[in-house]
C-alpha cells in the first residue's frame, strides 16, 4: 500500500479515493484529517455541480455528495 500524505490529499481527495467509504477505511489518518479530507471533496463536487447547472460541462455521480455527508456524519458520530 502506497502511503499518502495529508497535505497531497486535501488538494485533490477524488484524485486518490475511489469513494468516501475508501478514506473512512484509510488506517493513515486521524479522524479530524479524514473530516477534512471530506469537507475539501464536499467543496470540490459542489463547485463541480454549480458548473454542471450552468451547463459548464462536469461530469459528477449522482449521488457523491450524498454518499460525502454520510461519511462526514459517520466521522462526527464517533468524535
């Protein structure tokens, strides 16, 4: 396993996670980086979805987001 690191990670999360479920279960980092992680993704789908309303052409899933604020409740339930 490749070991990431966190300031590589907020940049660009969906660059180094398939899913938000993936950087739940990544071993290295805490929970206060994973929520961050989380919240940067958060920002980068909504900014993605305001282009795709603008017709700016994205290509976002669905249900990202929705899938970004289970994790990130996940995360705040165990705090």
């Amino acid at each position: 396993m490749i070991t990431l690191t966190f300031e590589e990670v907020i940049l660009d999360p969906e660059h180094y996670f398939e899913s938000p479920n993936d950087v739940l279960s990544y071993p290295g980092f805490d929970a206060i980086e994973k929520k961050k992680i989380l919240k940067a993704w958060e920002l980068d789908v909504t900014l993605l979805q305001v282009c795709d309303q603008e017709n700016m052409g994205s290509t976002i899933e669905p249900r990202l987001l929705s899938r970004i604020h289970q994790a990130i409740h996940q995360i705040e339930a165990g705090l």
